[in-house]
C-alpha cells in the first residue's frame, strides 16, 4: 500500500481543450510544480503552467514524463465527442493513452497517481441494458460503436497497468455526456426541429462541465483508486429536453439499423452523430453515481435537469478562457522563459528589482 | 445573485406583455359561440334526461351516468395532461406517476365491464414497504399485467403503483419501449429489480416470462419452467417479501392454435401466434375476448427471513420457487373451479 501521496510535480495532458484548461486554472494554485502537454497551443496562458508541445501520439510522451520528474498524470487526451475520423480516435486514445502508461510503468519511474478521463460512452446503449449503469457493467461482449470499443480496450489498458504497477494509485473517472462548448449532444438538442426516433424517448443524464473539472480536481488531490462514474442526479427524457429547448420533436428516425439514422440526421439536420449517441438518442443511458459518492465524499453539483435549464438559458456558453490573439502564446513563452531563468540562479537579479 | 444583473440582462429576460388580437377571418355571432361553448353541458342534461326516461320505462339503469361521468373525467385529465408542457416530474426509471393515473379509468372500463375481474385476497399486499409480486404469464398479449396493476390501484385500501418487469425485447420496440417505461415498467434485469424493491417499490415478475405467454391454447393453465429462480434470490437479497398471485381467465382472451416459427423469426417476435382470428380479421383480431378473469394474491412467503447468504445456496432457492410456482398453480385450479364457465 502507498503512503498518502501529495502531488508536486503534476503534468496534464491533453490541456488545450476547455476541460483540460479548465482543470489546469483549479490545479494551479493547488500543486507545487504544474505541466501541461498537449499539441495544440493552449487557448489561454496560464502563468503557474509551463506548456509543452507533445503529442502522446509519440513515445516521446513516455520519456517527457520520466525527464521531467513527474509524479501525477491527468491524462485528459483522450478524444470521445470529436469530429475526426474513427482511425484518428483510436490513435489518441489508445496508441497516445499506452505511450502515457509506458511512461508511468515499471519501478523507475516516479509517476505515484495516474488520472484517466473516460466517458459515460464506455457502457454503449441498447434496450436489454439495465436501467442504471454501475462501475462494473461495462465490457460489452461485441461494443456496438467503435468510440466504444476503443475506450473499453483503454480502459482494459490502464487496468492492466494498475494491476502491474501497485505503486501508483489509478484513478479513471466515467465523465458522463456534456452539454457545452458545441458537443454534439447540444448541438442536437439546440435544432429547431429534432428528429427522434420515431416510439421512443431515452431516460437521458448530463454533467456540468464545471462538476466535470472538479471531479478531475478531487481525484488528483485526494486518495481516490478505481474507476468512477460521474454524472448528473436525476434523468431528464428526451421529449422533455426538447421541450425545454424550446424546438420541436419529429420521430422520423427508424429504428432499424443505426447507420440509416445516422444517414437521416445528417442529410436532415446536418448533423454527424457518433454511433455511440445514436444509440443514445435511442435507449437512453444513465449511469449510477453512488460509489462516487460514497468514495469522494462528494457528487455533481448540477443535476440533468439543471444542466439542460442552463443549456436552455444560453448561460452554458459561458466560456471560461475567451480565444487568445497569437500573442497570448508568446507571452507564456516569455512567461516560462522568466520563470526559468529564475529558477537557474538569476534570482537575485529579480530580487533587486 | 439578485441585484446582480445587468440591465441589458433584464432587458432580454423581461417578456413583452402580448396583445391578444382577435383571430382574422370569419367570426361566429356571439350566441352561437356561446352554444358551442356551453354544447358539452346541454349533451350532458339531455342524456340525463334519457337516461331518467328509459328507467321510468324499462324499470333498471339503461346508461350508467356515473360511467358517463369517468368517461367526462378522462378526457378532461388527457387535455390537461396535454397543457402541462415539458416540466413534469418523472422519476429515475422515466415513470410518470401522474401520466399513469389518467389511464386509470379507461383500464377500470376493462378491468370491470369486460373481463369482469374479481379479485381476492389484496389485502395480502403491504401497503407500505417493498415486496416481489410473482404471477402466472398467458394470454398473447401481456394484457394480465395491466389487470394486476388496475387491481392494486383500484381495489387496495392504499393505492400503489405496481412496477412490472417486462422482456428487454419490447424495449427496443417502437411506441412500446415508451410507453411501458412511462407507465413505470423496466427491464427484466436482476440490478433493476433490487434497485427498485431498495426504493420500497412493489414489483411484479413474471418469471415464466414469454415461455408463459407463448404457449398453445391446449396447454392452458400449465405454469411453465420458473426461469432459474434468479427472483427469489433477488428478493432475498433485497430482503423482499415475495407474493404469489394466480390469475385466471387470461389464457382464453387469445386462443393461439399454433406458432408461425419463421414468421415469428423474420420480425425478430418470440413467437407469431394463428388464433381464430388473427391473422385472419386483421387488426379486428388484435380484440381480446371477454372471458372472466379471477386474480388472487396468496399470503406472502417471508424469503427475507433467510439469512442473506442463503441468496447463494441454490437448492434452497429452487426448493422456494418450486414452492411458489405450487401455490400459483394450486391457486389457479381453486379459481377455476369457481369460475363457473370461460365467459361467464
């Protein structure tokens, strides 16, 4: 068993999206040393973060860890609601999560915590499934989606790594389907007129993208091994989320092979549903939040209801970091360029000032 | 928060009082309107009347005015149900409590008037409190859940909805999937059923399950396999009380003469029956018939006073759901003896 472990020298991964910026402003004022990968400039500069551009696509991702001394992974480079192609998907998030869990493997390495982001996608969506998705329902026999398929191999992964390595504590959160900053979800429910499939309406659950961030927060500063589920209280149905979106539903999908949905959405709506929330717009999927209750001594703030009222009031657009000038980069070069200096032996220069 | 906002927030949250202009085109004189407002009363004093009338002259109730009143009162509840909007109250499992209700009398029409149920022994349901309702399934259609469902709604001294466990295969079916999930049924699985009977919910297992609906006529009133039993673990596990119930009459809504296999195959249907008249009458053969039903609830089995590892020991639990599917079956051959002919 490890000693309560604090984290001091803590690299995220995957920083450049909102969650990952967003996780890195909590992080900040709480960690000693904060580093964030990802290859993307980052959206906003974040003076106590020093950026790095890495692709975890590479294994120069394993050795950055290793150099670097780092002894928390947040690995949020994991790509689940993305417009890019399934073979780019399964890169990221299997190829760049393994090149993560090399670095953080075997004894030499000084990685005590690791953190990995997964999605409520994971469990998939089909009608013999039970109404609550708990911890260990996952690992269908045949995944029906290929977003599904590859977290499943992901997490299998790092639960194999887990078992290898028992000095570091491994944390995987199930982040449940958010509303924000354009995923497809919201896109879909923002239509004018919908189109549902025709005879059903899914029991569906959502997260607050700040309840999100705050469970990545927690799991990193606090002793939390195992896989979690993390999502909203309550449900919220289909046929009621369009009706507190002020659009209309029109069952016109087919529940006859999902590939003909997803061909109607897009020659309806234009609209690019993954498979994974083509089946969820059809049976629905909610997961069940009580052992990270019971665990975190914590759960999401925002119920589904509250997170689709927000998404109604446009006040979810909120966005957290406006989209720098060029500049904003140059600055946090400048930043790090400082802060560096500093560490090698200028400091007195600074002190004079 | 309040005072906070800006005044170009105000702006755009304040709505504008409308102005209700009269509809452009025609306009109906105002008395006319005025009948067509007041036309639902004056159908109701005239039928009144008949129906005052045809007692004077028949000497016995011709129209039911009382039914005619439960039938104002549906429709009066649809349209309301129909203005509430998007914001109503659903719980976890997507039941709608209220939804549910307002179906209430028009199961009550078949529940009384057709199938003529009578029901005995509902006390034996708590009216507080979790417990597993285990039932005997035929009838094509799984019409005698509704009628157990109507039963502890209308004729228990505390009225409670009974959530049944239905074949994950009619979720995946269009309409059906939604409509059982609004009126509070879930899936057939044994996380659904503990969550549920945690919640201090009643739940009704059919654990014959489409081996019980799909049967032919000639072995009518045969109880099927009891699945694995995988329902008294459960109920010992959710330390549950399990009460047994016997229903008669609903072998004989769908006399079913054989099963098209292939047929049934290629609709991806556990089974497609030929009854006298299915397919042959088209929808028309879709109509029940009106045989009498009887449906009594036996004492429960306390299987919650096994200890909690018992759940495990499976000749214990097969032993208890033999001894279920015995007094379900005993029940059924009392009740047809006191059943004096299949229609009457």
């Amino acid at each position: 068993m490890t000693l309560a472990h604090r984290p001091n020298r803590v690299l995220i991964t995957g920083v450049s999206n909102p969650l990952g910026a967003e996780v890195a402003r909590r992080l900040a004022p709480e960690v000693p040393v904060l580093f964030g990968c990802d290859i993307a400039d980052p959206v906003s500069a974040l003076e106590e973060m020093d950026f790095v551009h890495a692709d975890t696509r590479h294994t120069a991702i394993s050795k950055l860890i290793r150099r670097l001394k780092i002894d928390t992974v947040v690995h949020l480079a994991v790509l689940v609601d993305s417009p890019h192609d399934s073979r780019a998907i399964h890169e990221t998030d299997v190829i760049g999560s393994m090149n993560v869990l090399v670095g953080c493997a075997g004894p030499s390495s000084p990685v005590r915590r690791l953190i990995v982001k997964s999605s409520q996608a994971v469990y998939g969506a089909s009608p013999t499934d039970p109404s609550f998705f708990s911890e260990e329902m996952a690992f269908a026999d045949r995944p029906a989606s290929s977003i599904t398929a590859d977290l499943i191999e992901l997490e299998q992964l790092v639960g194999e790594f887990a078992l290898r390595n028992q000095t570091c504590g491994v944390t995987v959160l199930r982040l449940g389907f958010r509303l924000s900053d354009d995923t497809t979800l919201a896109r879909y429910l923002s239509l004018p007129i919908v189109p549902t499939f025709a005879g059903f309406d899914p029991r569906l659950q959502f997260l607050h993208e700040d309840d999100a961030a705050e469970a990545i927060v927690r799991a990193t500063l606090g002793e939390h091994p195992g896989v979690f589920n993390v999502g909203g209280a309550g449900i919220v149905l289909l046929s009621q989320a369009i009706g507190v979106m002020g659009g209309r539903a029109a069952p016109v999908l087919l529940p006859y092979g999902r590939w003909l949905a997803q061909l109607e959405l897009r020659a309806l709506a234009r609209l690019d549903v993954p498979g994974h929330l083509a089946d969820v717009i059809a049976f629905g999927s909610v997961m069940d939040g009580s052992k990270l209750e019971s665990e975190f001594g914590w759960k999401p703030r925002r119920s589904s209801k509250e997170v689709m009222e927000g998404l109604a009031r446009g006040k979810e657009v909120e966005v957290v970091e406006m989209p720098s000038p060029p500049q904003e980069y140059e600055l946090q070069v400048y930043l790090q360029r400082r802060r560096r200096g500093e560490r090698n032996g200028a400091r007195s220069l600074a002190a004079h000032e | 928060m309040i005072g906070e906002t800006t005044a170009q927030e105000r702006k755009r949250r304040s709505k504008k009082a409308e102005i209700v202009q009269p509809r452009p085109g025609l306009r109906l004189p105002k008395q006319v309107r005025r009948l067509q407002r007041r036309a639902p009363m004056y159908a109701l004093q005239g039928l009144n009347e008949l129906a005052v009338r045809l007692k004077q002259v028949t000497g016995h109730d011709v129209i039911d005015l009382n039914r005619v009143m439960g039938f104002v009162q549906f429709l009066y509840k649809q349209q309301e149900l129909a203005q509430r909007g998007a914001d109503y109250a659903v719980d976890d499992f997507g039941f709608d409590a209220q939804w549910t209700e307002s179906f209430l009398s028009a199961f009550m029409v078949l529940y009384r008037d057709y199938w003529r149920v009578e029901t005995t022994g509902v006390e034996n349901v708590p009216a507080h409190g979790r417990a597993l309702l285990v039932a005997n399934h035929a009838g094509v259609l799984p019409w005698d859940g509704t009628m157990i469902k109507t039963a502890v709604f209308a004729e228990h001294s505390h009225p409670r909805h009974v959530r049944a466990l239905v074949a994950s295969m009619f979720l995946g079916m269009p309409v059906l999937s939604w409509f059982l999930r609004r009126t509070g049924q879930t899936v057939g699985h044994p996380d659904d059923t503990r969550r549920l009977l945690e919640r201090d919910e009643l739940v009704l297992v059919f654990p014959e399950g489409v081996r019980g609906t799909g049967k032919n006529f000639k072995d009518r009133y045969r109880l099927r396999r009891f699945g694995r039993g995988g329902f008294v673990s459960t109920a010992i596990r959710s330390r549950a009380p399990i009460i047994p119930v016997s229903v008669v009459g609903s072998e004989e809504i769908y006399p079913m003469m054989a099963d098209l296999a292939p047929v049934a195959k290629f609709f991806g249907l556990p089974y497609f029956p030929i009854t006298p008249f299915w397919p042959w009458l088209g929808p028309a053969g879709l109509i029940p018939l009106p045989s009498k039903w009887r449906i009594q609830f036996h004492p429960p089995v306390h299987v919650e006073e096994h200890p909690v590892e018992a759940a495990d020991d499976q000749s214990l639990v097969m032993e208890l759901a033999d001894e279920i599917r015995d007094t379900i079956q005993e029940g059924i051959y009392d009740n047809l003896r006191m059943r004096r002919g299949v229609f009457l």
